[in-house]
C-alpha cells in the first residue's frame, strides 16, 4: 500500500513525463444510451460499447486506470467498471441520483452528489461502505477535490451556492454564493482557487481558496449568440495552471481561457450541448462530450483548433480518460 | 362578513417541519462549532411570504382536469422548503402565511389583516378585479405583491402596478406561443370556437391577436353558448357525441380547431369528435402553459421529483407560477441578506436580477410592466409537445419578448 501510495505521489507529481503517442482509452457515459463507449485516443475511433444502468452521468477513472467508475443515476448506484475486461464488477452505494461525483486524489473516497436529497455521500471505495452524508444546498451537483485531498466543493444547483467541506471533518467550512445553477467545481492544479460555473447565470466565478470568496466573474460574449444560449458547464485547467477550458453547452463551443488573466482567448466550435470535458494525460489534447450531436470532439491544445469528432452513443455526457 | 374562510400560518406538511428541524440544527451547529466561518456571522432573517388565495372547488369536464386542492399553495411550499434548505447557510427563516377567501369575495378585508401580521411579500392567487382592488393599499402598506394566478393582459397593460411582479404569463403570451407552433408547422388556417364567458372571450381575443401577428387567418369563428346544460352527466357524453360533430359542420376549409373556453363549458369535448378530422388546440388538446406536469428537460426532473414527493402529486402551471415566485424572494432575500421590502424590490428590479425554473434560460422581468419573461410549454395531456418561442422567430433583445405584449406595443405607464 505505502508503495502504491509512492507511485501515485510520484505520478501526481510528474504528469508531462508520459510518452506522447501513447494509446489512451477514452469513456464516454452516453446519458440516453445506457451505455459507455470506448475510444481509442490514437486511432479515434470506437473500440468498445459497454453497457450500464440506467441514465449514466457522472464518470471518473481510478489513479491506477483499473476503475471505471458511472453513476448510473436512475438506478441509484455507482458502478464499477474493470478496464482490462470492459465487465461491470461491482457496485457502489451511492444514494438515490447520483450525478456526478469525484475521487479523492489517493483513489480511495468518493464524494457523490445526490441531486434528489440534498447529500453528499462519502463512499470508502476499498470497503464500499458509506462513511458519511452531509446536507448541502438544493439539487447538489457539481464536485471538486483539492489537489491535497483536504476540502471537496460541492455545488448546489438551485441553492447557487459553492460548499466548501473539510475532508476530515465532513463539515461545510465556507458557503459561497455563486450565480445561477452552479454545475461544475474544479481547482487550480496548484490549489489556488476554484473555478464554478454557472449555467443559467452564463458565467464562471474565480473563488480564492484561501479568503473563500469570489475574486473574479469570467463573462462570456459570442458574437452572433444570445447570452441565454451561453451556458457554461464543464471546466477543465491545464496542469501548469495557465489554461482553463469551459464547456458552454447550447453555445456549441469551447472556451479557452487564459487562467492567469482571466481573459476568453477564443471559442472553439464543437458539437451540440457541449456538456463535460477531460485532457488527455499528455494535455496535448482536451475532448468535449457534444450532447446532442451524439460526439466526442478532440481538440489540439497547441492550436485550439478541433481535431476530430468521433460519435459514440446517445446523448454523451461525461468523459474519462485512461491514464497512462 | 368579509368572506374570510380560514387563516393558517402554514407549514403544514412534514417535509417543511423536517426543514425548520435542519434548518435550527444547522444554525446552532454553525455557529457553535464554526465561529469563523462568513456564513455564521450574519444576523438572522426572517422572511415572511403571505399567500393570499380567493378559491372555490372548480368543475371540469373531465374528472382527470379539476384542479387539486392545494393548487398553486403546494409550489409556495415546496419553494419555501428550498428557500430553507438555502437559508439554514445564511441563517436565513422563510414561512408561508396562507389565507383563503371565498371565490368571489371582498379581499381587502384578508388582505389588511396580512399585511397587520407582518406579511410584505404577498403572492396572490386572486382574480385581476380582487388583485386590483388591493394593488394600490398594497403600495401604501409598502407591500410586494405576486400575481401568481391571473393571467389576464389587462394587469400588465392599462392597469398595472409597479408593486406588481406577474410570474403567470398573459393570455397573450400563451396564445402566442401556441401560434408560434402552429405556424411553424404551417397550420395556417384556423377556426376559432369560442365560449360565452368573459375569460373566454378574452382567450378568444389574445387568440386573433396572435392570427394577425404571425400570419395566420381566422376562417371562421363559432360561439358555444353555455346554457348549463353540457356538463358531465351520465347521459351528457352520449348527447355531446352527436351534439360536437353538429356545432363543428360545414366549416371552411381549416387546418385546426381552437377552442377558447378557460370555463370548461364545451372545449374539452371537442377533441375527436369534429365534423372533419382536425388537430384540437387553445384550452383543450394541445394548450399552451407556463409549465407541464410531465415536463422533464433542462434539469426538469429533479423539481418534479421533488414536488412528487412533498406533495404526492404532480407539479401543475400555477404550482410552478408560485414556486417561481416564492423562489424570487428567496433569491432577492439571499441576495441581498435582507428581507426589507425595499432592498428586495430594488434586487429584483436591477439588471442583475435572474431567476432559473427549469426553463432553459434564466427568466429576468420585462421592466415596462414587471411581467415575467419566460418560455411557454406546448402540451397535451401526456406530455410536452414544444416549447414556444419557436426557431426562426427573432427578436431585438430577447426572443421571449416575441411572446405576448411587446414595449413598443405597451399601454402600461408605471408610476
């Protein structure tokens, strides 16, 4: 275990090491497919179409790239995933309506959202017990780990709030308001500052980790595009902390952001209902999941510019992808 | 008499005791344990909703249509759970005071004796004569009302209120939208059956205005009189068979039938049983809403579920038309931190005011007459058909302003 601990301290630590050109597996949850499918990152194409409970959202991978994990929201429950069979070896108890959820850094918690009770529930992994529910906002949603593992935040979509909650405590330390329907947390890699978007608010608020208050309001202008139709939901940050990308759903791009300034770089034209986003481990590319296109679309991290776009299942939802 | 049936200060069901029960335990717990955490150095506020409500049991022509009980009080409530859940952060406290009139009745008297128990912020489920008669005390009294129920153009036109905030749409907004649908699906020609009641003429009325608006042509118009006699009967069903086809022959060429009959006189017996095979719409077949009890999209399911299980029934359009408006102050009063009827009213009235309602989009007020702008659902009884507007109808500023009175078009001048 110590020795597992090391490698992944390790890992953590140097993730630009990888070869580039390595092949990658890449999960999508297809939310109407009941299903995940399987890219191949090199040849971007289909390998694989697994099947899954009903109505698959929230989709995260373990550290060691073992565990898939889905929440099959309308089953209620986690499952898991093993990525060298593509079978469905076991169950989390994830509470009713799991959508999103995240991993603790270690691989060994995880922090699920349960949009119907107003919970988070903390799931020991290893034991698959839960260890804890903690009462948040209305309709929680989005999750974020700092990279140390000490605080999650958790958004509450009608409640517009960020939780900030202690992972040793399980308490909620600072409630920030943010706009309207909060979908998405994700921290800086240096842990600096989390990023929350709010969908129906159309804007990203910047939250200083250490005074827990919003110190910035990214804003989104798209020309020829109504401001209703910006609606910002994924959020990924480049590892050197510079770049940020957004998902801004039914404006069918994605934005890229200079996170040092806070300015919008470019929009980047993907697919329809641009939903979640996920690097590949070489962060030379970033996929989008296109909800209403039924795609992936690859994009080149140099350039911005699309690469491709692969279709996978019916209504694609969240992204993965294997590390290396 | 003044017509007061019965007062209430609510929270009535278990879910809404089990909030207040969080709601204390988490306020201690704050501040208890968490001294230094922002939220917990906030005084506490508490913020009163009053529900005024003018009601009598109303008939249908289908038994599946009456209106349940709590209609429109069941969204406040759901809301004020919500508004809970949110405010044991802030060491925030909503409550909902209801109170109920006979249908009819002289409101003023309920309506004083609201605002004399502390209510500020009233929704009210009145019709526009009784929302009217209290419209201008209210403003006096310092008072925020809610018209969650009236959907008559009138409030918002010639007789509206800057003390007024309209989270139901207008006839003309739902008229609108529905014609928005019907055009785009090239059903030009319409026939407009109308019925003998007041509303429904006014129905009838937002429906020609919405013919001319989006080039549609009336071919003909046919007025159902009620003489009380169609109603559900044992034999009613089987006199109505034959008597529809009859009220319904030699019509001009048409591609659908409207029927305008908000009463429930003869609307809903006209699907299926016209002279010459035609789509039904208007108040009956495919109606146009501010909500859907099986609308679903744009995070839809997870306000359904939790309506389904506070209440055990499913979300109606003035149950959302209430929890809209008691989510309103929820928001202004987070806001804001302050449930002082000026600062909320100058929250909702800025620019950075915006609601969402599982609608898409963030719903904001037309600041001409403080009608709430807002998608308008295309239904039947099973499920959602459209959503109106409709692509392709464009407009300067917002295309929800295609929907209903627009400013340029606007009689209302707030004082």
């Amino acid at each position: 275990m110590r020795h597992h601990m090391c490698l992944l301290a390790a890992a953590a630590a140097l993730p630009f090491l990888a070869q580039p050109g390595w092949a990658n597996m890449v999960y999508v949850s297809n939310e109407k497919g009941n299903s995940i499918t399987v890219v191949d990152s090199t040849s971007m194409e289909v390998v694989k179409t697994i099947d899954v409970g009903q109505r698959p959202r929230g989709i995260t991978i373990s550290p060691d790239g073992k565990i898939v994990y889905v929440c099959a929201s309308d089953d209620d429950t986690v499952q898991m995933i093993d990525t060298s069979t593509g079978k469905i070896v076991g169950t989390l108890p994830s509470g009713p309506d799991p959508e999103l959820f995240i991993l603790s850094p270690d691989g060994k918690t995880l922090y699920v959202a349960n949009e119907n009770d107003n919970l988070v529930t903390v799931i020991n992994v290893e034991t698959r017990a839960v260890v804890a529910e903690i009462p948040v906002g209305v309709e929680p949603e989005g999750m974020g780990v700092s990279p140390d593992g000490k605080t999650i935040v958790n958004t509450s979509e009608t409640t517009n709030m960020a939780h900030f909650i202690d992972t040793s405590t399980h308490q909620i330390t600072d409630n920030v308001l943010v706009d309207s329907r909060p979908r998405y947390a994700q921290f800086k890699p240096d842990g600096s500052e989390v990023w929350v978007s709010a969908e129906i608010g159309g804007t990203v608020s910047v939250i200083d980790n250490k005074t827990r208050a919003v110190k910035h309001k990214i804003t989104f202008d798209i020309q020829g595009l109504r401001s209703e139709q910006i609606q910002p939901v994924g959020i990924r940050i480049s590892a050197d902390g510079k770049k940020a990308y957004v998902a801004l759903g039914p404006a069918n791009r994605v934005a890229v952001i200079n996170a040092e300034t806070y300015e919008v770089e470019k929009y980047v034209l993907v697919g329809q209902r641009v939903w979640q986003l996920a690097f590949m481990p070489d962060g030379k590319t970033i996929i989008s999941t296109n909800g209403l296109s039924n795609d992936i679309t690859f994009i080149d991290t140099a350039t911005d510019e699309p690469i491709k776009s692969v279709t996978v299942g019916q209504l694609p939802w969240g992204v993965a992808v294997a590390p290396n | 008499m003044n017509g007061l049936v019965m007062k209430s200060t609510v929270p009535i069901t278990l879910t809404f005791l089990f909030g207040f029960f969080l709601l204390f335990v988490n306020v201690s717990e704050l501040s208890a344990q968490q001294p230094a955490a922002n939220q917990s150095a906030k005084p506490s506020v508490d913020a009163r909703i009053g529900y005024l409500r003018a009601y009598e049991p109303q008939l249908a022509l289908s038994v599946l249509d009456i209106p349940p009980r709590d209609e429109g009080v069941a969204g406040a409530n759901v809301a004020i759970s919500d508004n809970n859940t949110t405010g044991k952060f802030l060491g925030q406290q909503f409550t909902l005071d209801v109170t109920e009139t006979k249908f009819n009745a002289d409101v003023v008297p309920a309506f004083k004796e609201m605002v004399a128990r502390g209510d500020r912020f009233i929704l009210a489920d009145v019709s526009a004569k009784q929302l009217l008669s209290i419209a201008d005390i209210a403003k006096d009294a310092g008072v925020l009302l809610f018209n969650i129920g009236a959907t008559d153009d009138i409030l918002r036109e010639e007789e509206c209120r800057p003390n007024v905030f309209h989270t139901a749409p207008t006839r003309s907004m739902l008229a609108d939208g529905l014609a928005q649908y019907l055009v785009w699906k090239q059903w030009r020609k319409w026939v407009l059956l109308y019925g003998s009641h007041e509303n429904d003429k006014l129905y009838a009325d937002a429906v020609r205005r919405a013919a001319s608006r989006f080039g549609a042509t009336i071919v003909e118009e046919r007025l159902y009189e009620d003489r009380g006699t169609a109603r559900r009967t044992d034999s009613g069903v089987v006199l109505v068979q034959q008597q529809m086809p009859v009220f319904t022959q030699n019509l001009p060429e048409h591609d659908v039938v409207i029927v305008a009959d908000e009463s429930e006189v003869f609307g809903s017996y006209v699907p299926y049983r016209t002279w010459t095979p035609r789509p039904v719409v208007g108040t009956a077949g495919l109606v146009a809403s501010s909500w859907h009890p099986a609308s679903e999209q744009w995070g839809g399911v997870q306000i359904q579920s939790r309506f389904a299980k506070m209440t055990g029934r499913r979300m109606l359009s003035k149950d959302m038309q209430a929890w809209t408006a008691a989510r309103i102050l929820g928001e202004a009063i987070t806001r804001t931190k302050s449930a002082e009827t000026k600062q909320v009213e100058d929250y909702i009235k800025s620019d950075e005011f915006s609601i969402a309602a599982f609608k898409g989009q963030k719903l904001t007020f037309r600041n001409w007459n403080w009608q709430l702008r807002q998608p308008i659902l295309i239904g039947d009884g099973h499920g959602v058909v459209s959503t109106s507007p409709q692509a392709g109808f464009l407009h300067q500023f917002s295309e929800l302003d295609t929907l209903g009175v627009d400013r340029p078009e606007t009689k209302c001048r707030l004082k």
